[in-house]
C-alpha cells in the first residue's frame, strides 16, 4: 500500500514538474532521465516505440522542448481516446 502511494506521488510530481516549465524550455535525455527516473538507455527506448517524440541534436545532447513534449503526449492521449470510442462502438454494434 505505501509502495503504491509512493508511485502516484512519484507520477504526481512528474505531471507537475513537466506543468510547471515553460513552453520553450530546453531538455536534454539526461534531463528526463531525471525527470522520468529513468536510465538514458530507456529515454532512447521510448523515443523508439513512440512514446517520446524525436529529439534533434544540439552540442552533440539529444534535447526537446517543452512544448513539443506536451503535443506528443497529448496526441497520443486524442488517438489512445479515439481508439477507445472506436472499440466501444464495435462492442455497442455486436451486442445490438
């Protein structure tokens, strides 16, 4: 129970963290490996399965912006809503 407790402080505060920078704020891989506590190695992952979107490449650093951070998760949260409507109507379709 505490453990899970801990988890939802812990997603809180990443919610929270990425809330409160500015739009135009520069982050670098290391930086959300931080912010995500994760390892670069599972930065670079979730790049790759689409989770994150791409980086570009600013002094050799892999980095985002603020803003392109929040686009991506919030279209992925449209499309995941989207994908949910479609499956609850072919589930109201087949009970009919």
């Amino acid at each position: 129970m505490k453990q899970e407790i801990q988890a939802k402080a812990t997603s809180f505060e990443i919610i929270k963290e990425l809330g409160d920078l500015p739009a135009e704020a520069v982050i670098s891989e290391q930086g959300l490996g931080k912010i995500f506590d994760r390892h670069r190695v599972s930065i670079k992952r979730a790049v790759e399965r689409g989770e994150l979107p791409p980086s570009i490449r600013l002094f050799g650093e892999r980095i985002w912006t603020i803003k392109a951070l929040r686009e991506h998760l919030s279209s992925r949260l449209d499309e995941a809503k989207r994908e949910s409507e479609r499956f609850q109507k072919n589930i109201n379709e087949l009970s009919a």
